[in-house]
C-alpha cells in the first residue's frame, strides 16, 4: 500500500507553501530520513525528509509550484514504481490554490434574504499620499526591511542588533538581505540576552548612536523592561532634557498560531502606559513602512510592535522615494454614519471584515485604524464618534486596562452627551493563552464578535 | 584564548605621584568629602528629600580614575554619583542644587541625588537600579567603538550589583565585540546591610569575574589614590589597543550608612574607626603631601578653606535658588523632531 507525502506545516504560522525543488526523482528508493525536496515558507527555506520507506512513485506537485496548501499530498511513496493505490481510495488531486474562507460561508447564510445589494462602501480618499503615486504590491515583512534599508542608506548612526538578524538573516526573514547590504558592523547578532543587549543599546543611543532593537518576539522583551522603561523612558525628563534615548524597539507582538500563554500576548496597553516612549502598532504594509521610517528618525525612543500573522500580507505601498507616516496620527479607512469601529494591527482584520458583513445589513460601519498607540490620536475617534454616537473598540489584548478600556473612558470625557450606547470593547479574552486549536480560537476574538458588537451598541 | 591576566596588586611597587597629581588629588578628594558633609547636614535639615547615598570614604575611587582619563571618556555610575559628577568636574552648585530640587539643579530638579548627567562633562549618570548602568556603560563603549572616536567608557558599580545577571550579559558582550570598556567595580564591602561575604561567591576575588569571558582583572586598593590610578592606565591603555574590556576591583569603605537613613547596625562602630584611622585616603595623600614638602599645614589649611568656602556657596545657592516652576512638570518628557 502506497502513502501519501503531505506538504507540511514548518511554523507555526504557515498555511501555504513552495515546492521549491524535488532532491528525489520518480523511481528513486527512499529510506526514512532521506531528504525528498526543500519547501519554501514565508521564512525560510527547509528541506523535508521521508518518513516512509519505499519507492518515490509518483510526484504529484511539481518542482516550483506556489501556494500548495498545509497537508495537501505532494508525491506517493509505494511498495514499487507502479504502487500508487493510496489508503483511503481516490486518486490523490492537485491542491486547490485558495481555500474558500470559511468566514464569507458564514456570511452568505447568515446574510438576509431580502438584502440583495449592499450598500456602497465609501473608502476616503487618503490625502497621505500623493495623487497619481504608482503603488507597489508588498508584505508586510519586505516593508519593514525597506524602512530600515532606507534609514541605514541615510543614516550612518542608524544599526540593528537582535538575535539571529544578520547571520540567520532574521528569525522571521525581516532583516534578509541587510548584512550584505550594511556589513557586521552595523548588523548585528546577538547573544540570546534581552535584558543586556537591549541595555547595551540603550547606553549606545545615549552615546549618540540611533539603535532599532529588534527582539524576535515582545515577550522576550520582559527581560529587558527595565532598560526599556527605566533606562530608555525616563532618562529624557530626569536630566532635564539632556539628553534622551533616540532609537527603536521592535519585533513580533501579540498571539501567533498555536504557541501557547508565554508566547501570546499583546503589549500594546503595558507600553502605551509609560510617559517617555511612543507606542506604534501598524496594520498594513504602507503604514508599516512609513511608520517605522519615522520611528527610526524619531528622537525618542519607540515601541515598535509587529504582529507575526500580518508579516506575509500584502498590500499596497507607494513607490516614493521617502514615504513615511507621521507618528500619533489615526487613519479612517472606511467611511460610514452607523458607528465608529477602532482597531489596530491585526484587530483590523476583524473589524473590517465585520464592517463588511455589516454593510450587507445595511450597516454603514466608519472604521478607523489607529496605527499609533501612543500618543493616541483622539481627535481623529471623537470627531468620528460625534457622527456615529456609537462606538466599538477591538483588539487581540486582555479587556482589563486594555487601549479599549482607555479609548471607553476618554470618549466618555470629551464626547458624552453624543454617545447613543455605552462604548463597547471586543478584546482576547481575560485567560492566558491557551494551546488547543478550539480554546486558542475561543480566547481570540473575530469578526463575528465585532458584529455582535456593533449591533449591541445599535440595539438591534 | 589568552589567559585572563587578574591578580591583585601590589602596593610596594606603587608609581608616586608628583607634585602637582598629589595636589590635584587631594585637593579633588576633600572637595568630595566636604561636598557630601554639606550634604548630609542639609539632609539632615531637610533640605534634601528622597534617597541621598554619600561617598565619603571612597573618594580615592573616583578620583584616580578621573586622573588617568582623557578628554572624550565617559563616565557612567550607579546613585551614589556625587562624588563622581564632581570628579567630572560639574558645577557644585548645580549639583547641590539639584538635590534640593530646585530648577538651576543639573536636571532641573527632576533627576535629584540618584538621576544627574551632563553630556557635556560626558557624566552618563547617575542611575537608580542596581546594576542597570553597566550594559548602559558596555552601550557607551559600544558607540565608542562604532564611531571609532578611541574614548572608553569607564562603567561604576559596587560589589552589590557584581551580582547582578545582567552584568555577566554586559562582561559577555563586552568581549566577544571588544567594547572599550573598564569596568570598575566599588567594593565598600556592604550592599546596603549585606556584607559582601555572605552575598558573594569567592567574594575575595570579585576582580576575577571576568575571566571565564577573557577579561583581565586586577584588584587595587581603592583606598590609595595612586594605587588607584596606576591600576587605570594599564586599563585604559588595554582599552585604548583594542584589547576589549577590562576590570578593576576597588577595595574601598564607605564611612556612612548605605543611604542617609541607613543605621549601619550590621557593622562595628570599631570596623569604621579602623578604617577612617588606618586607611583614610585624605589623611593618606596629606601625609604624602606633607612628606614630599609639596605644601605645608598653613598652604592645606587655606585649600580648606578654599574648598569650604565652594562648598559653603553651593549650599546657600542650592537653598536659595528657587523651585522649578510648575510648567516643568510637563516638559523633556519627548523630545521634538530637531531638537
């Protein structure tokens, strides 16, 4: 009986991948442990191995092929060349490029019969950028790289330090390519040591240099808190304005796939509390580089948090030669009158999904990414607030002390007597992550909270 | 790998000073000790608030690693930095000011005793959690080493913080990337109540504690200013070739408690009457000054009241100067673009 070969899952995060290329060829014997093909992921490039013992049979995705989905069979290891009759019967078939999101499903059932054309979304025109600007396809991930590549080119004081982002050329591809570019001197590896390196940076940005810190994931940086809060924060204010600590903190913030509590969670609400350093936490590839471009120029130090999931997302970035977006500044993606939906990072996944599935009910949803935690852009929500008189908070974090907490309470302050319902907050669950698929989906929230939501805060 | 070279120092072969370092030394050591006086008085007064840890006693420490420092080196300390902003030669005033808290003080009165710097006097602080100043100070030299400007960066801490993890990060660091650093570690013998023996393994060999990362080390007696010194200028040459990190362990003694309202009931009176009889490294120099014939009493006695008269100046100022005005509650808490 011949078995499958099955693409495999080689992170956490991945879905799909390349076949890059075949080591093996049909009719070849393979033992357990022989190297049968190297498969590209959005990190790395990683060789599998046999399992099984047999004959390489036949090779059902061929060398080159994209987007092969996480367990779709990808050759037939048999008792013999021939020997491709797989367990479990049906001729293996070649992997669908895209699955149907299960979400939109949901959607088409739960949509109103009588619903049959929604309503026009009103997408602002962004006056960020110029009109007529080619814009360039880009993840998220190669949008981070070009921002820092840009500011190196510019700026001989700028260098990154971290754990495996020269050598390795980054635990999550981010810096690839920038050793060769900018040499070791100002690439830099690090011994695994949060608490020293991050201090080590702190001390060199007090000497004149202008570090970005790159910790492979936030919750790594607990061990270097107090570099980054006592030392990098408040030095500005305790030498009465002397000096301060110009440079960048940043890496993989919040829940990624299935890594369980030490590896899950949102900073966003922990920094955005400390006076002295600004919090910034983009959602798409353009905000990504503009904001990281002016991060990097800023002259204090920045909280840069990334989120795994969105690193191989794509969006448009204008072609400009110096594109940035000003820190503290929220960005209304969408245009609607129902209610004032708020996100950030991959909280705006959700929201504008919900926003979607809302507007085929004929719910004009505003959706404003707010981009920067800190300094908040309030004026931007309260001013979409007194349009809508409703609003709906979201992010992956814990409720309690949450941006969500912070935004209720503020808009409550400055635009009370226009508020319709109470502010509502859609947050991760208030329990640490947990490792089963079904309890880490339940601790998150998605877009039909969002939903739930806004249609609370309307009463409907 | 070369062995680390650490020992301890001899103090038979001690280089003299001339005639001019010994009164430059001593004359910097009395401006601490009368400095701290002044300042514990007005403590005690309560004119100074918060937290204030005096370094009367170990002015020899500061003082001669000053001497052997070069235009451009850095100088990076935990909170117990009078003596060191001093040595740096910073206003007294505008430190005495600042631990009364008063807007001409060096941070404008938002630092106090534990949080001052002048990037002008390259005085990196002045900073408040034990031990945070040496991967700050390994930064320092880090920078020194990228800009490849040849100043080192000369990284204080005492023998409370030399038990710190994160300054085997920083020792680590420091020399598989070669950072011009000495880090000189103030062995007063106590952090706070604990008496280094019973917080420290091999606790009569904290100058090794670099040698399984390479880092030569060498004991010297903080109480000698010379002695002192003489261990700096190897230091600082090692740093200065490229040799990477170096550490000087400072047998020191500090005469007061930990901070002003510290009791100092884990020691004995007669421990800290030995110490200030046998080892004063003020009344050690006087001697030597006296010896040498490089002054005479009546000459000492009007530095005294040279140094007096400074001290007596930055008191009245510090006292009269006013309080910060309210607006400064909300300022250098971010810094503008181009500032």
């Amino acid at each position: 009986m011949a078995v499958n070969v099955l693409m495999p899952a080689l992170s956490p995060t991945m879905e799909e991948g390349k076949v890059a290329k075949w080591l093996v060829k049909e009719g070849d014997t393979v033992v357990s442990g022989d190297v049968l093909a190297e498969i590209e992921t959005d990190k790395a490039t990683m060789e599998i191995e046999a399992v099984d013992e047999g004959v390489l049979s036949k090779i059902l995705i061929g060398d080159g092929t994209e987007n092969v989905l996480v367990n779709t069979p990808i050759a037939i290891i048999g008792e013999d060349a021939n020997d491709v009759s797989v367990a479990g019967g049906s001729e293996p078939t070649p992997a669908p490029v895209q699955q149907e999101s299960p979400q939109q499903d949901t959607l088409a059932q739960e949509a109103p019969a009588q619903v049959s054309v929604a309503p026009e979304q009103v997408i602002p025109v962004d006056t960020e950028i110029p009109e007529g600007t080619a814009m360039v396809e880009t993840t998220v991930r190669e949008a981070l790289r070009d921002a820092m590549a840009e500011e190196m080119r510019a700026d001989e004081n700028v260098f990154l330090m971290g754990e495996e982002v020269a050598e390795y050329q980054g635990a999550y591809k981010i810096s690839q390519g920038m050793l060769e570019e900018f040499g070791a001197k100002r690439v830099i590896d690090t011994p695994i040591t949060e608490h020293g390196f991050t201090g080590i940076a702190v001390g060199a940005a007090f000497g004149g240099l202008k570090p970005i810190v790159e910790f492979m994931t936030f919750n790594f940086a607990m061990q270097a808190m107090d570099h980054i809060i006592n030392s990098a924060a408040k030095t500005l204010y305790m030498s009465g304005g002397q000096m301060g600590a110009p440079m960048v903190f940043r890496g993989a913030n919040g829940a990624a796939a299935r890594v369980g509590a030490q590896h899950s969670q949102d900073y966003s609400a922990w920094f955005a509390q400390i006076p002295g350093i600004k919090v910034v936490q983009p959602f798409s590839a353009a905000d990504a580089k503009g904001l990281l471009k002016s991060a990097i120029r800023d002259p204090n130090p920045v909280v840069f948090l990334e989120n795994e999931i969105l690193y191989g997302q794509k969006f448009d970035v204008p072609d400009l030669d110096d594109w940035t977006v000003p820190i503290g500044k929220a960005k209304v993606v969408r245009a609607g009158d129902a209610v004032t939906i708020v996100s950030f990072s991959i909280g705006m996944t959700y929201a504008l999904e919900a926003a979607d599935r809302l507007a085929a009910d004929g719910i004009m949803a505003e959706v404003i990414d707010l981009r920067t935690i800190r300094p908040m852009d309030m004026p931007t929500i309260i001013e979409s607030v007194k349009k809508t008189n409703r609003c709906v908070v979201v992010e992956e974090g814990w409720p309690i002390c949450s941006i969500g907490s912070e935004i209720a309470a503020q808009v409550m302050t400055q635009a009370f007597d226009y508020l319709d319902a109470p502010v509502a907050r859609v947050a991760g669950k208030d329990v640490p992550m947990p490792y089963a698929a079904n309890l880490e989906k339940l601790a998150l929230p998605n877009a039909g909270d969002v939903v739930d939501a806004v249609k609370s805060v309307l009463y409907v | 790998m070369a062995k680390a070279a650490t020992k301890k120092a001899s103090k038979d072969k001690l280089t003299q000073f001339s005639k001019d370092e010994e009164l430059k030394a001593y004359y910097a050591m009395l401006l601490i000790r009368r400095f701290e006086e002044k300042a514990g008085q007005l403590y005690g007064m309560g004119k100074i608030g918060g937290f204030c840890h005096l370094y009367i006693g170990q002015e020899a420490v500061v003082t001669g690693v000053q001497m052997a420092m070069q235009d451009g080196d850095q100088m990076i300390t935990s909170y117990r930095d009078h003596g060191h902003m001093l040595a740096c030669d910073m206003d007294p005033k505008g430190v005495m000011a600042e631990l009364t808290g008063r807007q001409a003080g060096l941070s404008k009165g938002k630092g106090g005793s534990m949080h001052m710097f002048s990037r002008e006097k390259n005085f990196y602080g002045g900073h408040g959690i034990v031990g945070a100043q040496v991967p700050l100070g390994a930064g320092l030299g880090f920078a020194n080493k990228y800009k490849e400007n040849g100043a080192v960066s000369v990284t204080f801490f005492g023998e409370g913080a030399a038990n710190q993890g994160q300054v085997y990060e920083s020792f680590n660091m420091a020399s598989i990337w070669k950072l011009p650093v000495i880090f000189v570690i103030e062995n007063n013998g106590y952090a706070m109540g604990t008496a280094v023996k019973r917080s420290a393994a091999k606790s009569e060999e904290l100058f090794n504690r670099g040698s399984v990362y390479g880092i030569p080390g060498v004991q010297a007696d903080g109480m000698d200013v010379r002695a002192v010194k003489e261990a700096c200028d190897i230091a600082f040459k090692h740093c200065r070739d490229g040799k990477g990190p170096y550490i000087i362990e400072m047998k020191t003694y500090r005469y007061r408690g930990h901070s002003m309202s510290d009791p100092a009931k884990y020691r004995s009176k007669e421990e800290v009457k030995k110490m200030r009889q046998e080892h004063d490294p003020i009344e050690q120099s006087k001697a030597r000054v006296l010896e040498g014939k490089f002054a005479d009493e009546a000459e000492l006695k009007a530095m005294d009241a040279e140094i007096r008269k400074i001290v007596s100046e930055a008191a009245d100022f510090a006292q009269a100067a006013p309080e910060p005005d309210a607006s400064e509650l909300w300022t250098d808490i971010y810094m503008e673009a181009g500032e």
